[in-house]
C-alpha cells in the first residue's frame, strides 16, 4: 500500500554506494534511478506503456518549457500533468533554473523579481520567480518539485559564483515558503558552488538549515572533467543527509552513473540515452555503437539478442543502418528505446550489485567499457 507522504528509506550499503526506496503517492522509485527526460510533457519517440515495459519509475519534465507551450492553463484544464500525458507514475519537474544558464541570451536576472525570459518559440516576455516557478510545479501537479534556481555556467570565478549561490539560496528559501509542505508531494533543494570545496559545503550547509526532503547536485555536467566531477561528489556527498535522496542532475553517461553510484548518488537524469537514440547511437554491455557507420550495412545481427521488448532483437543492425541514412522515423523509435531500456537494466544491475555486496566487481569491470 503506497503511503500518502513522501517518504525515502535507505535498504543496502556498498561502501558509499546504496540502495533505496522512494515511496510516494503515485509509486515506488528503487534507487540509485535513472530518469528518461520529458522535456515538453513527452519522452522523445516512446510511448508511456513502452516505458513503463522498460522498467521507467519516474520521468522528468521542465517548467520553463511547459509554461511557454503548451501553457499552464491548458495542462490545467486536462487534469494535470499526469493525465495531460498518459502517465501514471511519479513525475520530477525541473525548476527552469538551467534554462537561464542554457538560454542565457534570452534572459535577465532580477535578483527580487527572478529571470525575465524572452521566449525563444515567439519572443514574448516571461516571468519565473522561484514563487512562480513552485506555484507552476504545485498546479501542473509535479510529484516531486525542485526550487529555483541559477545554474551558472563552468567558471573559475568564484567571486561570480558566490554572488549566483547567494542568489539561489535566497530564492531556495522563498521557494520553500511558496511550497509550503504541500502533502504527498516532495521540495527539492540544489547545491552550487562549482568546483570550489568551501562554496559548495556552503551551500549544501544554507540549504539544511533551510530543510528540505531532498538534496540535488546542480552545476556540473557543465563541461568541467569526470574526475573534476568526481572530486566534488567525493567531498559533498559525505556531508549530505543519510536518509534524504542525492540527485545529481544532468547526468549522464554510463561510466558518468556508475562513478557517481560509487560515490553516494541515488537519482540521474539525462537527456542523452534518447538523444542518442536519435543521432543514431546505442549503448550496450560492451561499449557504444554508432549505426551510422558503413561497417553495419551487412552485419545481420541485432544489436542485443537477449531484449526480446517490442522484437528489438529481431531488427538488425543492418536495417537500423538503412533506417538511419533514409531518416525513417522508425530508427529513433527502436534505438532511443534500446537505449532506455538499456541504462534501465543498467540501473538494475546497480542495484543488485549493492545487495549481493559485488558492486565494486561490477563497477571494475564496466567503468571503462560503458
């Protein structure tokens, strides 16, 4: 019987490594998770059952896109995210605050009244305050929400980025007072710091006493090294709360998951295994493949044998090959779903790693393959 509050429970650790559970209105998640990206209110080229048949426990979407289209009003009228998509199970809403890194040219920041946003669909001006940006995530229904706030991009300016991590936790804390413990439903707040050891333990220290039910990484994936990235989660992950979820966001591939996993990380997301998916790349147990090559034009065999999910292993990748360089459709749909259900079975794997205590074993033999 699922609880009617957010709840996370710790089951298994490996060293830093572990197993969890988040137990919410809409379902259970197992962690570590990786969750498939649904920017505008869809998973690219899947359908909500396929994700499901992949073992999918939760989907991420973004506030700043649903507020420019299709609007809040009309996910409204229909019910909700959820209904408004066909998706049953836990949604996580990202805040928007990596639009106004990624989207910077089309944006200014007002440290009271939030980014001003000039769409990039019309140009049409936008609010998002950390207020507005909870009150949009509280009315499209989001299971679990995250504030507001300034993902600055990869600098070593650190006085650049102590004013932005000044910034965001003074907008972590009016986004708090605007969710305002909402029932069942969970407040994530976001570490920055950059690549600086005093400012992200600053950070992460402002937004304890703040308080909230779960603990996300933003900032890296940003263009810093893998090691660089390691280094940080070495340092902050330690000093985060046991029994509180760690998400580090924007990540990643699957070396990326398998480094973070080791380092105490529970929740991913990414857009890559279904943008990949339709560049023409798929992931598997012995490395990456990119279909696009010449060398696939007579090799009839698929790409896994063992994924009998929608007859994927009865594609070859010679007809993948040939789909790709018509640019049929058809080659997006098979490979992005190869590709979730793939960092799906990886995330499995992770797990029951941890549980049966051969996690290192697992992690030796794929960092270097995957």
């Amino acid at each position: 019987m699922l609880s009617n509050k957010f709840q996370f429970n710790v089951l298994n650790e490996y060293e830093n490594a572990r197993v969890g559970q988040i137990i919410s209105p809409r379902g259970k998640i197992d962690t570590p998770t990786f969750m498939p990206v649904g920017t505008q209110a869809t998973v690219k080229s899947v359908f909500p059952n396929d994700l499901i048949d992949c073992n999918v426990q939760i989907i991420l979407s973004n506030t700043y896109h649903l507020m420019i289209r299709p609007g809040v009003e009309r996910i409204k009228k229909a019910g909700g995210l959820h209904n408004f998509m066909n998706w049953s199970l836990p949604i996580l809403t990202d805040s928007g605050g990596f639009q106004i890194m990624s989207l910077s040219k089309l944006n200014k920041i007002d440290e009271k009244k939030g980014a001003i946003f000039r769409s990039h669909l019309d140009g049409k001006e936008f609010l998002l305050s950390p207020e507005k940006s909870i009150k949009i995530q509280k009315e499209i229904d989001s299971d679990i929400l995250m504030v507001l706030d300034e993902c600055p991009k990869l600098t070593s300016d650190k006085e650049k980025l102590s004013k932005s991590l000044n910034l965001s936790i003074n907008w972590a804390k009016r986004s708090k007072i605007e969710f305002n413990e909402l029932k069942g439903k969970a407040l994530f707040g976001i570490v920055q710091g950059g690549l600086y050891k005093d400012l992200r333990i600053e950070s992460l220290e402002k937004l304890k006493e703040i308080d909230f039910d779960g603990y996300a990484l933003g900032g890296l994936a940003v263009g810093e090294t893998q090691q660089q990235m390691f280094k940080v989660l070495e340092l902050i992950t330690q000093l985060m709360p046991k029994y509180k979820p760690r998400y580090l966001m924007g990540v990643g591939t699957p070396s990326d998951i398998l480094g973070a996993v080791k380092r105490g990380i529970d929740m991913f997301d990414c857009v890559m295994p279904t943008r990949s998916g339709r560049t023409g790349l798929a992931f598997t147990w012995n490395g990456r493949l990119n279909l696009r090559n010449a060398k696939y034009k007579k090799d009839q065999n698929p790409i896994d044998e063992k994924i009998n999910l929608k007859n994927l292993n009865q594609y070859s990748k010679s007809y993948i090959n040939h789909l790709i360089n018509s640019n049929e459709i058809l080659a997006s749909m098979l490979l992005t779903l190869h590709n979730i259900n793939f960092y799906q079975d990886l995330m499995k794997n992770i797990r029951q790693s941890i549980k049966n205590g051969s996690f290192n074993e697992f992690y030796n033999r794929y960092i270097h393959i995957i």
